[in-house]
C-alpha cells in the first residue's frame, strides 16, 4: 500500500428527489439541470487530473456525473456502488415515515424489503479491495449513503458509522493515508472548493 494512493469519492449531482429529500435507492432519477451544472463544475475544476482507476455506480444519477465531469471514456460500471436499497421506503422523505413509525432512523431501524446497513458494507468492502489494488489515484462515482458507508468501511468502522459523515450533492471527498493508516484527507467539498 502507498501512503500517496487517494481514493476520491464523488457523490452524484442534484435529481428532483434529492431536492425533496426523498429516499433515492434503486430508482433511476436522472440529473437535474442543477445537478447537470455541479458536475460540469466538479469537471471544471478536476482539469482532467488523472486516475487510475474510475468505478461509476451503474445508475444514470452516478454515470451522468461522471460523464459531466470528464470521466466516461474507461469508466468501469459497478453494482457494488449501487445506493442502498430502501426496499419499501423507496421514494419516500424521512419525515413521512417518521409518521409511521416515530423515532425512525434509517441507520438503526433499517427498512422492510430493502438492504441492511451491513449487506451495504459488504459490497463496499469489495469496492475498498479493488481500490488498493489500483496502480495510483482512484475515483468513484456513487451515491451518499454508499458513500458515507464506504468511509466508515475505509477507517476500519462498522457500516453503521457512516451516519456521522454527511455528503451533499455533487461533493467530493477524498480518502488516504497518513503513514500507514487509512483517513479521510478531504471531506464534502462543494465542486468550487475542490483543490488538485
């Protein structure tokens, strides 16, 4: 492992249900026009800095802003990447479930049908190992709650840590190494603070 590897994660760009804060699992939502304009954005600014490997979620949200942002061409498509499943609680806010079932929190309490947080950390790890094996920098276009799972999986926390690492839309983070131990080197950066 090279303490210089960086794992650079970007969360796709704003769709009319992330806007509305509904749960966007499986569903596939397409960019909207300001989604579209973050990842023009998060492009800008990238340069074309090169990675060595680039991993996409295969759901339009993810493949749009990667292509946004310069990076379709050897763009490798990944289910592992996939935003959790929420099962019956797909499409719907928090707030709306909250009626239901009060006090719910979908990091402890899970959803009916869909995905653990555990099943999510799981395909995460494999994302982790194909990372390492990279021959440099790596980048990944997902979703937040993968994401956020993927982090808590990268510092050696349970799936259920990635509750403490909020990601917007069209963000980006950055994930490496500091001796031999894995940290977050940047975190939910807007695409005009992104430094190369």
């Amino acid at each position: 492992m090279s303490d210089h590897k960086e794992v650079w994660l970007f969360r796709h760009g704003e769709t009319e249900w992330s806007k509305t804060d509904r749960h966007t699992g499986r569903t596939d939502i397409p960019l909207n026009k300001a989604g579209e304009a973050r990842a023009r954005a998060v492009g800008r600014r990238l340069k074309g800095r090169p990675f060595a490997l680039v991993l996409s979620s295969p759901l339009i949200r993810a493949v749009e802003t990667c292509r946004l942002a310069g990076y379709e061409e050897g763009a490798v498509l990944t289910d592992d990447l996939m935003e959790w499943n929420y099962g019956a609680y797909e499409g719907r806010r928090t707030v709306d479930i909250e009626k239901e079932r009060p006090g719910w929190v979908l990091w402890k309490d899970g959803v009916p049908g869909g995905e653990t947080v555990e099943q999510v950390g799981e395909r995460v790890q494999r994302v982790i190992k194909r990372a390492l094996k990279a021959r440099g920098d790596v980048a990944l276009f997902a979703h937040g709650h993968v994401l956020r799972i993927l982090t808590a999986c990268w510092l050696g926390l349970p799936p259920v840590d990635g509750e403490f690492f909020a990601l917007g839309t069209a963000t980006v983070s950055v994930l490496g190494f500091e001796h031999d131990y894995k940290v977050v080197v940047r975190w939910n950066q807007n695409s005009h603070l992104v430094e190369v």
